[in-house]
C-alpha cells in the first residue's frame, strides 16, 4: 500500500449519507442505451433511464460539528463533475496529483453550498457573502467556535482561496488567496483563535519550468548490491527526469506564515517543501517536516529524505529532531518500518512536548526482538535527552490523548492480526501500564470501540471524560450475530468496566455521531432504515425525548420497495458467509421464479474460521441505490447478492494466499448454492462482479469455475509478477513465494476463461499495483487465446472514476453485457 499522505489537521465532517448519490444535472447529449457493439463504439453511451436515474438522484448534505457541539456547517453536495472538468490539466509528480494553475492537489468534487445549522432546535442560518460559484475543498471551526474558515478552489481563474465565516452575523468574507494545498488543507487554526497557519505559494518572479524541456540527457538509476532485500511496491506518477523534479520543486514549494483575523501576514520560516506543519498546543513552536534532496523515481514523496525540526512561532531554529534519509523499500513484512522517528507528533494534552516512535529492531519483522517500538517525548525548551514513555512488543499505532494521568495507547502487529490497547499514565511514566484489550484485530464480536474525542479550548483533539472524570466513552459498530447494532459505553477507567448507555435498537441502524453530555445521555446520531436514508437526531434517553434534525427523502423513490436480507450460509469446509441478499421491488420469488443475480464481492483475508465465520454489516441499513456497486442492476429487475463473504484464511503458521483459489472458489460455490436454494437465481443466470481486488476475484472465478454466465472486472490486477513486493495483504515477495503469485495470477490462465468478461479501467490509475497495463494484458491474452471480452478504458479516469459521463458510460457498457450475455427481466414484471 502507498504511504498515506500527511494532511493537517481539521475537524471530522459527518456524512448523512455513507453511500451518498450526487444532485441532479441537465442531461448530456449522448448516445441512448441500445446494445453495444462488439467493435470499439464511438463516444460516450447512456444506460437506460432507470440507470439515469439512480447517477442523478439528489445526494445529501455532509454536516461538521462544532466545538462546542451546538453548530455545525452544512455543506452542499454537487453533481457528479463533467468530463471537462475531469480533463483539465494534472501534473502526475512523486506520487501526486496536482491542479497546476490552482497549486492544489487534484479533486474534482466541492462543495457548493454552506449554511449553519442549531443541533438544539435543527434550525438553518443562510450564510451571506459567500463566493460566486462556491467550491468548498475542505473547512475547520475556530477553536472559540466564533469563525469557520474554508479553502474555495476556482480553477477557471486559478484562484486558491482562505475564506472565514463569522458565525454570529453568519457572513463570509475572503481572508487572502495564493494558498499552496499539494500537500495539505493549506491552513490550520491557531490555538487561541487570533488566526491560522497557512501554506502559501512563494511570493516574487517564479515562472513554471517546461513540462518538455529538450532532455539534457538520459535518466539514470543505479543500485550498489549490499546484498540486502529490500520491498518496493509498485507505485503510480513518480518522478521520471529531472526535468520532472523541477516542476515537483515549483509546485509543492510553500511559505509557511501565520495570517491574522485581519489578513495580515507574517512569514515564519523558509520556504520548502513541507510533508508537514503544526503548531504545538500552546501555540509557541512549530514542528516541521520539510522534504530534502534527492529525490526518487522509484518511491513517492512520502519516502522521501526529510529534516523534522521545531521552529518558534517568529520562525527561528530551535532543535533538529532528526534527519531522515531517503526510503527505497523495507525489510519484507507489512509490519517492516522505516529506523529513525517516525509518527511524530505533538501530545495534545500538553504545552510542547514531541511524541515519536522509533523501531527497536531495525525496522525488520523478520528479526527476533522483545521490544519492537520504543515511545519517547521531548518537551519544551527540548535541550534534555528524549524520554521513554513505553517499549512496545509490536508497532505503535498511536495515543488517544486526555490529561497528564489518562491516555490510550495502541500497538498492532499485522502479521498476526493483533490488537493492544494500554491505559498510561504520561506524567508518570514509572507507573506500569494497565492493558484494557489484548484480541484479534478482525474479532469484530468483541471491538470494545474507540474512545470519542472533544475539542478543548485550544483546538486539540482530547478523550471525553465523564462529569465525574472517572469515565470516559467508547463508540463501536455493536458486530453480533444479529448484524451490527452501534453503541456507546461508559467506560470506568478505575475498574476497566464498561457500562452501555446506547445501543441501536432492531428495525433501524442508529450510529452515535457525538455525546452531547458528560453523562452519555444527549448523543446526536444518524439514523437510517432500510427505505428510509440517514437523517440526524439528537436523542435526550433521560427524558425519553428525541429531534429530528434532518428530512432527507429516498433518492430514487422508485427503488423504495427494495428488499434486503441479510443471510447466512456455510462454506465446504464450514466456515460461516454472510451476504446481502437484495431483492427488487414486489419481487415474490415463489411467485416470480429465479431471476438473473448479480453477485459482487471483495475477498478478504483472515488468520482465523472464527473471526472469518463472523457477521458483517446490518439488515437494517439503508438499501443506498448506489451507482458505484451492483445495486443498480435492481432496478433492472435483477436479484443482487452484495458482498458475499469470500474469506481467505491461514491459521497460526499458514500463509492464507497459498490456498487462495481453492478458498476462493468453495465460497463461490456457497454463494451459488445458496441462491439456488432460496431459488432466486439458477446457474448460468448468475453473473460475478467487482472492482479492484474484487476484479481480480472476478477473473480467477471465470479462470477456474464454469459457475457464472458472464463477469464484470474493473480497474484490476491479473498478472502478480508485475506487483513483484507484495500485493493487498500478501507480505512475501515473488521470489520468496513464486507458486502462490503463478497460481494467483488469472493471466496464467486466460485459457480456461470459457464464459464472457468485460474489462472497465481508468486510462490514468494512480492505485498501486492496478497499472492500467493489467488490464490492456489480460484484455490482449483473452482474445488471443480465442476467448470472449471486451475492454473500456475510461479517459481521465483513474482507480475510482468521477466524471458523469464516465460513470453512466460504466453503466451502459455494464447493463448491456449483463444482458446480453445473462438475461433480461421483461420490462412488465420489473
């Protein structure tokens, strides 16, 4: 897995809607739905109106809570952006995508409205003052709770924007333009609320270094052989010349400085290159991460050589944490990490104290070691020696914050799908830790939950305590047999009991969004229902009294009548599946007989039957008439089987992937029988499909069954030695494990594939390992081999896909191979 990019910090949004659908556009002038030609067609293609509908149903708002939990910021959902939006220019540089004329990173979604809204009553304030064709890219509260600020993208006139709400007059105001959001949101609130930290393009002549520069000479890279195995993941959009490093140095540079209220700004620092920018929770000193040559053409910027140093808040040096070299690949092991620090970070309880962790094993999982991770601190003036505050026998995986006595640690260990939670003392680290979890990361059954955060006075995310101090809460999905029923414990830190005050109740899927007192009594929470979608309460269970903040309707009313059954059924070797089960409307399968089902799933991989064997998801979850997934196919008058359980399993010693296809193929055997029994569908009626690593699912089942009509395979992977370093969980490299990659790889056996596949790709994805090469290869081995396929590739379109005309294109091409290759439900009985 790529690195994840490092963004500064701002307070969560809450989704209405998880599976939200987009607003409502004027309809294009394309092609309308008729079947598609074996030979390439020619310009984008409609589906049939019933699949229109479901691309242009109305999405629902997204929510930011305030800090003080009686506001939020409402914000506005837009359609799906055209094609001609998608296709503006991009840079593809170390990793990154940018928007050169707006010095932004890529997107191509917004916000398009704001207003405020009371949590007590569910009243809306319109804001005033707001930018002409608003496109909101991200937003943060004020710690005081008096401003919001957000970053408004224009990409028309190349205008990167810091905009404030007052919240009192409810009026928004431009702050200043000529923000740099490559590599972050671009601002952060300072502690005291008197103005933020920014990220700004560097002021004076700079003129863009040429995108084709006549070449000086060739690119050169080179290895010393040291003997040493190394993973490098095959990464997207890296660096390929110098001229390439130029344009990264123009278009990632910044000035950090601080701008006030006012709009007045003071620069703090140097310009550079900033993986990271934040300022300590006193507001005194600023911790850096600024990127140094060289650079790679290998890794993306994340693995970059770095200088971590703390500055004062007029920019000045104060200490040079470390000095990182470049990373070009680990030890083998998704547990390997980088030597030196790493995850570095202010506490958030504290005035200026650093936290770090550093590997104690040289970063290597492979070598034995009793302790894996040590956790130091360096407080302020930072002129003593680092401090330890735990020795960890996995990886740190981070602190849950609340005061100088009370703090959640966390270690993981992936090889064994292991979990630790630690309650700590950090003002007293002699006192030994008291472990409050210690289970399997993939024992849904039995996730205590993760602890809810409050935002203190001066922005920082902190535990949220009971009125009393002695408790704090914890949030978890409720997994159980019945399907997941969200909850909030009160959890008693003296005796490390906990006590549930909510729960979800059977026939509706509430999920606690925030407590709203110190008692766990007010919680705001969104709650949906099968045909009903997520809407906001705030519930009062002292008075048994509860609001409706929201009025969200059904996106698509005509999908109302969809039915959902969550179902469970066993494996050969009895491992227990579950699956969605989705009927369409005023379908009697008694009445009506088998219809034609779509199956589509995404394998998983586990060290245990047991935690394999467990519940996933919610009956009482909202049936979301998405487009992305197969639920579209119901309003075909298809049955959907969504997300069966195809589990891949290695106990203790055993690697799962080198049993991959024989687990893989008894699921689908599960699946397909059990739909056969509910007598909902019938073999040769039965089509398989997914995305990414469910569209190399999709190729091997073809590969190695005849249980399906036809597949569906998008933006995947086929050929694993082209992801030589591991691939999904797979920690071992081709060399260490070549009959598993072989015998994993459909392209080895494109022969077998009797019944039709169609191949959708994005022209330009950027996810690590689906080079869009898979997919031409796979497409070019099935029709040489005298097979049955068909291949898209999307322009602009990278692992997911955002333009409208894309998307109802992947619908088209969709629909009518479903179709024509596994049968039509008549139109009078869908």
């Amino acid at each position: 897995m790529p690195m994840p990019r490092q963004r500064l910090r701002r307070l969560p949004v809450l989704a209405l809607l998880a599976s939200a659908l987009l607003l409502s556009v004027p309809p294009l002038v394309l092609a309308q739905a008729q079947p598609l030609s074996t030979q390439a067609s020619s310009g984008y293609q409609l589906p049939s109106a019933a699949l229109q509908a479901i691309v242009d149903a109305p999405r629902a708002p997204s929510l930011s809570l305030s800090p003080k939990g009686d506001l939020a910021v409402q914000m506005g959902s837009p359609s799906l952006p055209s094609i001609a939006v998608v296709a503006q220019p991009e840079l593809k540089l170390a990793g990154l995508r940018i928007h050169p004329r707006t010095f932004s990173d890529s997107r191509f979604s917004f916000g398009n409205s704001l207003s405020l809204k009371s949590i007590a009553d569910g009243s809306e304030r319109a804001i005033t003052g707001l930018p002409a064709n608003l496109a909101v890219a991200s937003l943060g509260w004020s710690p005081d709770q008096r401003y919001v600020a957000f970053n408004h993208i224009d990409s028309t006139a190349g205008a990167n924007e810091l905009w404030l709400v007052d919240v009192e007059r409810a009026q928004a105001h431009r702050l200043l333009g000529g923000l740099n959001t490559v590599l972050g949101d671009g601002y952060a609130w300072l502690p005291d609320s008197s103005g933020l930290l920014v990220r700004l393009q560097p002021v004076g002549a700079r003129t863009a270094p040429p995108a084709d520069p006549i070449p000086s000479g060739p690119a050169i890279q080179s290895t010393e052989g040291d003997g040493q195995v190394r993973a490098i993941r095959t990464y997207q959009d890296l660096l390929g010349s110098p001229a390439d490093a130029a344009q990264f140095d123009y278009y990632t540079q910044v000035q950090p400085a601080i701008v006030s209220l006012g709009g007045k700004v003071q620069p703090v620092g140097q310009p550079g290159i900033y993986l990271g920018l934040s300022l300590s929770p006193d507001g005194n000193y600023l911790l850096t991460q600024k990127v140094q040559r060289p650079y790679s053409y290998v890794v993306p910027v994340s693995a970059f050589p770095r200088v971590i140093e703390v500055l004062d808040r007029s920019g000045r040096f104060v200490h040079r944490l470390a000095s990182l070299p470049l990373v070009e690949g680990l030890p083998t092991g998704n547990d390997a990490v980088p030597t030196g620090p790493r995850m570095v970070s202010w506490r958030a309880d504290a005035p200026a104290t650093l936290v770090w962790a550093e590997a104690q094993d040289g970063g290597d999982p492979n070598r034995e070691a009793p302790v894996r991770d040590a956790v130091l601190t360096l407080a302020a003036p930072f002129d003593a020696a680092p401090a330890t505050l735990a020795q960890l026998g996995s990886r740190y995986a981070g602190i849950a914050w609340g005061n100088g006595q009370v703090a959640l640690l966390n270690e993981r260990w992936f090889k064994t799908r292991w979990a630790r939670r630690w309650q700590i003392a950090p003002d007293n680290p002699q006192l030994a830790p008291k472990l409050l979890s210690d289970r399997s990361s993939q024992d849904r059954y039995n996730d205590p939950g993760m602890p809810l955060l409050r935002t203190a006075d001066n922005g920082q995310r902190l535990l949220q305590f009971s009125d009393d101090g002695q408790a704090i809460f914890l949030a978890g999905a409720g997994a159980s047999e019945a399907g997941d029923r969200p909850f909030v414990d009160r959890f008693d830190l003296a005796s490390a009991s906990a006590t549930r005050v909510f729960q979800s109740t059977p026939g509706q899927y509430s999920q606690p969004l925030a407590v709203l007192d110190g008692q766990g009594q007010r919680l705001l929470v969104s709650r949906e229902s099968p045909d009903q979608p997520a809407n906001l309460f705030v519930i009062d269970q002292a008075a048994g009294s509860e609001r409706q903040l929201t009025d969200i309707a059904h996106p698509v009313p005509a999908l109302a009548g969809v039915r959902k059954e969550q179902i469970r059924y066993a494996r050969a070797d009895g491992v227990q599946l579950t699956a969605e089960l989705l009927l369409p409307p005023g379908y009697d399968a008694k009445k009506d007989g088998p219809r034609p089902v779509l199956l589509w799933a995404y394998p998983g991989e586990f060290k245990s039957a047991a935690t394999a064997s467990q519940v996933t998801g919610s009956p009482d979850r909202f049936n979301a008439p998405s487009y992305w997934g197969p639920q579209a196919m119901l309003a075909r008058g298809w049955v959907v089987l969504n997300n069966p359980s195809m589990p891949i399993i290695g106990e203790g010693d055993a690697e799962p992937n080198d049993t991959y296809i024989e687990q893989l193929v008894a699921s689908a055997e599960a699946a397909v029988a059990e739909i056969e029994r509910r007598g909902v569908g019938q073999r040769g009626k039965i089509a398989v499909g997914g995305h990414s690593y469910g569209a190399f699912m999709t190729a091997n089942l073809l590969a190695h069954t005849r249980l399906f009509a036809a597949g569906i395979a998008r933006s995947g992977a086929y050929n694993r030695s082209l992801t030589p370093f591991g691939f999904q969980a797979e920690e071992r490299n081709y060399w260490q494990a070549t009959d598993t990659y072989q015998k994993m790889s459909p392209f080895n056996y494109a022969d077998r594939i009797k019944d039709p596949i169609l191949f959708i790709h994005g022209e330009q994805d950027n996810n690590s390992g689906t080079f869009p090469i898979q997919s031409e290869r796979m497409f070019a081995a099935v029709k040489g081999l005298g097979g049955n396929a068909r291949l898209v590739m999307l322009p602009n379109e990278s692992h997911a896909y955002r333009a409208r005309e894309s998307i109802l294109h992947m619908l088209a091409e969709t629909e009518s191979w479903l179709e024509q290759h596994v049968g039509k439900v008549p139109a009078a009985k869908r």
